[in-house]
C-alpha cells in the first residue's frame, strides 16, 4: 500500500461488521438498513433486469435517472439543475464525494473538514495528495454545533474546499440555517468550493428542515452537493448517488468519475428514477418510523446509564461510556460483539483528535423494532 492511503487500509466499518458476524451480535455499528425499499422499485429494477437494461448506461448516467434527480431538486427545494450538465450519476455518494475531491483539488491544497467527519473524506483528500485540515465541532447544550469562527480561523491561502454534512454523521446533529448562513458567508469571502455532503437529507426528526446549502445566497455557484438512493429508499447495496452542481464544477467531477468506475448500477437507475417520482410518500413514513426508533434506543441506551446526546437526524445516536467508568470507545467496541453480542462504532475513528472524542460510541438505530427491542435487552446487561 501507498504510503498516502497506509493510514486508511480497512475501515471501521468493516471491522466491526465482521466483529458481529463473527460473534452472530446485532450490528448497531455499520449504517444500513434492514428492511427492503419500496416495493415497486424494487420490482422495477428486476424487469430493467428481464428487458435487457444490462449494458454501460451513458457516462453521467440514464437521462431519466438525471431528470427524476433534478425534478427532485427543484420540487423539495426549488433548486434548478440542468439534467445533461449540471447532474452526474455516481456509485454511490462515495463516489461522487471521491471524484469531486479529486477532480477539483490540486494536490497540496487544503481541504477543511469539521470532526468527527465521514470516513471517506479524509481518504479521498488522501488520494488527490492533497492535505486536510479539521477543525472539531462545538459542545451545545445536549448536543453539537458548528463553530464557524474556528472555521474562519482554519482556512488559509492553501485551501480549496470546505466539506459540509447535515444531517451529519455520526454526531446526528442538523444545522439550523443560521449556523450554515454563516458556514456560507466565510466560502464566500474565502472564496472556497463546497462539498456538501446531504445523503441523509430526508432523514430529520421533530419537524425540523434540512437546508440545502446551495439555496443560500452566494453558494449555487460554488457548490456540489451529493445524496444518493442509499438512506432515501434502503438500497445501501445498489451504490446509485448522485452530484449536482454548476456545469464547470460537475466537468472537473465527470472527469474523475469516468476512470473510477466509468459507470454503474444500469438496471438501478430507472428504478431509483421511478422511486423519486412516485414514493415520496415512502420517504415520509420511513422518517417518521426512523424518528420513533431514534427515541426507541435512545432511552433504552439511557435507561441503561449510558449519557446519551440529542440525535435530530441520520441513522445514527452517540452516547458518553464515561458513567460506566470505560473512556476507551476503540476497546469498548472491540470487545462489545463477544461480550453482549451487540456491535458499535467508537466515535474516535472519524476524527483526527482521537483522545478528545475517544469516550463517544455510535449506536445505529435504522433497524426492525425487535432488533431494537432485543438490542436494548442486550445492552441493559451492560450495567
Ligand atoms: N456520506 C455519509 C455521511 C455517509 O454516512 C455515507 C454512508 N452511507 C456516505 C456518504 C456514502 O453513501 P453511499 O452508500 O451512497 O456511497
Ligand atoms: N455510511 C454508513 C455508516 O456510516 C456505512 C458506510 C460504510 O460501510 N462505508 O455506517
């Protein structure tokens, strides 16, 4: 391995997914789904499948998928993308997160990500050499925000793009539309590209919004922002994401994109395009059940003495292990599978500051009701 990517050879996920397989545990770590999507998508790709939809779709992927996706857009939001320009197909928002960061930053730029951030930003910075700077999010009441004023503080002559995630994972913390007011005014002054990481658009709790950071002023221009069909219709396996963004921002993405993978997933693509126009109820009931499970386990995780923070989005809750006297998440989760057969993330692996966030566990929460009930049961022997 490259000494570049030494520091990402496997990632948590997969450890702690073969953890669970390994001691048969419930797998609250890796973040998917257990439940199917939409019925008729589903069907869908299976006859793209019997139809012969089998072949390399067209480089920025099929023109209904690019359509249904700008639609969206424009319907949610009253963005307007250009679906021959201006939308890029992707495996996954993975691969859109990679190409952009690759097709946009020179090697020895700077990257400014907010920590914890998502595993592969990091190693995507890592790939195009160039150089990531973090800067940690900020304690607020039971929860977190962004601290814009150490943002500012952090950005330098060197930096090209600011990543941006909310709903965000791990810490499930949306941003309200002032702190990304302000998040938007310091890219405009700095004159930064933004990549705006909104795979869990859909996914916010107790009537709050997402804010779309390209609808503020001044952030069209200068930002791509990714999803995908992953966390919108329960189809981690398919790897269909999506970038959308100004023309000549979306070329430097295409250009990285088409020798990553060239394309993918052609029987997904009209089935995901279908979903998006025609299960938007789905989207709404798959929220309101993710709300329900969120409270679910995090009173469970707090009737069993954990100190558990606000999680108003994603899949995903964290919670404090210091009241059971453990400040070690990396050990805590290694050994969680074996000892009461439940799996989990240590916090401490989506950061660069590894002791200030080490006492922090991510529990996911997308998961059936008696998965959840019995987890719980697992977890209350903890104490
Ligand atoms: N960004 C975030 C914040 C994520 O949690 C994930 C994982 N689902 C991704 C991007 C990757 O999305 P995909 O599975 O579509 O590649
Ligand atoms: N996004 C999911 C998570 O945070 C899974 C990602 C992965 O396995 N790479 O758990």
């Amino acid at each position: 391995t490259v000494s570049r990517l030494r520091p990402f050879a496997s990632t948590i996920f997969a450890e702690m997914t073969d953890l669970a397989v390994r001691h048969g545990a419930i797998n609250l770590g890796q973040g998917f789904p257990d439940v199917d999507g939409p019925p008729a998508m589903l069907e869908t790709a299976r006859r793209a499948i019997a139809e012969g939809v089998n072949q390399y779709p067209p480089g920025s992927g099929m023109p209904d998928l690019r359509r249904a996706v700008a639609a969206d857009r424009a319907a949610r939001y009253g963005l307007e993308y250009d679906p021959d320009t201006e939308v890029l197909v992707t495996v996954g928002a993975t691969e859109a997160i990679s190409a952009a960061i690759l097709g946009l930053v020179e090697p020895g730029e700077e990257v400014l990500l907010t920590e914890p951030y998502y595993d592969s930003y990091a190693a995507s910075v890592a790939l195009a050499g160039a150089t990531r700077r973090t800067v940690p999010l900020a304690r607020s009441g039971n929860g977190f925000v962004l601290d814009v004023d150490a943002l500012r503080a952090a950005v330098t002559d060197r930096t090209r793009m600011l990543v941006v995630n909310s709903p965000h994972n791990p810490t499930g913390t949306v941003y309200d539309r002032e702190s990304l007011t302000a998040l938007a005014e310091l890219a405009c002054e700095r004159d930064l590209l933004v990549l705006s990481d909104e795979v869990y658009e859909h996914l916010v709790f107790d009537g709050r919004t997402h804010v779309p950071l390209a609808s503020l002023p001044g952030m069209a221009e200068r930002t791509v922002t990714v999803s995908s069909a992953a966390k919108t219709f329960n189809v981690t396996g398919w790897k269909i994401g999506w970038a959308l963004g100004p023309r000549e921002l979306i070329d430097g993405v295409r250009a990285a994109k088409q020798f990553l993978t060239y394309v993918g997933g052609a029987p997904f693509q009209p089935a995901v395009a279908y979903a998006l126009e025609h299960e938007q109820d789905w989207i709404v009931s798959m929220r309101n059940e993710l709300q329900r499970k969120r409270s679910l386990l995090s009173n469970a995780l707090s009737d069993a003495g954990l100190k558990v923070f606000d999680s108003a989005g994603t899949y995903f809750v964290i919670a404090d292990l210091t009241p059971f006297g453990h400040t070690d998440g990396v050990a805590f989760c290694r050994e969680l599978p074996a000892r009461i057969g439940v799996a989990a993330v240590p916090v401490s692996v989506f950061v660069d500051d590894a002791p200030s966030w080490n006492h922090l566990v991510r529990f996911a929460f997308c998961k059936r009701d008696e998965v959840l009930t019995e987890a719980v049961r697992r977890l209350s022997a903890l104490q």
